[in-house]
C-alpha cells in the first residue's frame, strides 16, 4: 500500500496544479466494523501532514449533510430567504446595540464582523482555524457528546497570501440594495480574515474566518475548487477518535476554555466514562464485576 504521506503529497500536489476537486477525498476508509487507535491516530496523521504548511485552513463539520452556507442564508423558522437589507440590519444592531458589551470602537467593520461571527450572531462568514486538530474536534462532536450517528468532514483549503484582508474594510449599512462590501475586494474568490480581536477561545482554537462575495451559496461554490479538498470522518471511528484527542489536549475545555467548557468537558467524561476515577469508585466497581 502507498504510504499515508506519499498519497497526501500527491493530492497535495495536485490541488497546487488545479487537477484536484472537491471530490478529492483523502483516501479513507469508509468501512463499517471494528475500528482500532491506529486507525483513529491514522487520521490525525492525514490532516496533521496537512498542517506543514501554513497555507493550508481546517474546518470541521460533524456531518457530511452540513454544507458551507453562511449562517445568514441558513433556512429561518418561516422559510423567509436571504436579504441584503437584513443582513444590513444585523450589522447594523452589532455597530450600535452592541456597544453596550464594550466592544473596541477601534474594530473595522469587518472585524466587527468576525467578533459577531465568533459569538453566534448570523454573518456571511465561516470559522476556520489553523489547526486540523481543532477542526477534527468540531468533525468529531456535537456539543459534549459525539455525533457518532453522522459521518462527519473535515474541509482542508489551500490558501494564499493575498487571500487575507490586511487593511481596514468599511461596509455599506445603509437602508438600500446597494452591495454591502467594497466591489473590488473578492475578485471573483474568497477573502480570509486574521481577527484583530484575541480572546482565549480564538487562541486556543487558532482562528480565524472566511468571507465571501456570494452569501446564498456554499463556500464551494465562491471558492476556487481546485484549492479545496475534504477529509471523511466515519461515524464508526468517531468516539475512539475523541478519546484519542482527550488523550493529546484536544478537549472540550481547550476549545472553549471556561467555565462553560469545562462542564461540557465533564459532561463528555461522565457520560464516555473517561477519567471518572476515585479509590471508592474504583473498589466498588470492582465489587460489582465479582458479584457478576
């Protein structure tokens, strides 16, 4: 069998010529069955390779279902479709409600953007991160349990350098369906933004975030295809693969390092039985296998 990282060359190489699309799946196993830690660590190693460069993003979905649509054209309760005017609106209601959470007047626009991003609000902008460790994380989990009833993806994009906003970018708010970004700032491609905000959770977790001109299709479809690839996390290898990650730091409370991340992270533990040990604990489970 060709080795795991001749064939992540190979993809790699490809993708940098443009004979690589979002078909290309980085060759793994979509069997059903017992599933080891070589297997789990397998994967780890595929996205990790990945990471020798600094040009390559991750995010992670925890089902093949989840496309890459901006939440802000996501299906709403009543059906309603994506507005310009709304999206206007949201931005508008950060830049001036918002204020009252005492965020930084020396944010742009767009980085007032990402931090909506960031907290959940509805944006045409995606979360990536640097680490592909992090993304399998998001691939792996659907708050503190594993989704282990879903395949999930981890997408990987080779970026390049003048895909990241560096100066200052003003939005257009006003009440019209006048276009809300500058015409000249995708040039038919996505753009990424390094957030000028830093909190634990965006160090932690590497982050950082797309943004794309059209906000009523998958990233996919903005995207130069030949720069995208996705990696398929089985279902069956997902709850071996979490506690291959709770072994190496990748928790719950590493992503989210608060209080709030910490119950989840013992809400994982208690239900997956790791690392709930005590001397009691210990003897009368004992007691209970030789009643058995």
């Amino acid at each position: 069998m060709q080795d795991v990282r001749e064939k992540e060359a190979t993809l790699m190489a490809k993708g940098a010529t443009g004979n690589a699309s979002i078909d290309a799946i980085f060759d793994v196993p979509e069997r059903r069955g017992s599933v080891n830690k070589r297997e789990a660590a397998a994967l780890v190693t595929r996205l990790k390779f990945a990471q020798s460069s600094s040009n390559y993003l991750f995010r992670g979905v925890s089902r093949t279902t989840d496309d890459l649509v901006p939440s802000i054209s996501r299906t709403r309760y009543d059906d309603r479709p994506y507005s310009l005017l709304a999206e206007k609106v949201v931005l508008s209601l950060v830049k001036n409600e918002g204020l009252a959470f005492r965020i930084s007047e020396t944010l742009s626009d767009i980085d007032l953007l990402a931090l909506a991003q960031h907290f959940g609000a509805p944006t045409r902008l995606l979360d990536w991160t640097k680490n592909p460790l992090v993304a399998l994380y998001f691939a792996t989990f659907s708050g503190k349990f594993v989704d282990d009833q879903h395949d999930g993806i981890v997408y990987v994009y080779k970026a390049e350098t003048d895909d990241f906003i560096r100066t200052k970018v003003e939005l257009n708010t006003s009440d019209n369906q006048a276009p809300m970004f500058p015409q000249d700032l995708f040039n038919s491609k996505v753009r990424f933004i390094s957030p000028r905000f830093v909190d634990a959770r965006i160090r932690n977790q590497k982050g950082l975030f797309s943004v794309q001109e059209n906000a009523e299709v998958s990233f996919v479809a903005n995207c130069r295809r030949e720069h995208i690839w996705k990696l398929i996390v089985p279902r069956d290898v997902k709850v071996t693969l979490a506690r291959y990650l709770h072994g190496i730091g990748i928790t719950h409370d590493f992503i989210m390092p608060d209080f709030a991340g910490f119950c989840l992270a013992l809400g994982y533990r208690f239900h997956y039985n790791v690392a709930i040990r005590s001397s009691a604990l210990d003897a009368a489970e004992a007691e209970s296998l030789d009643d058995d």
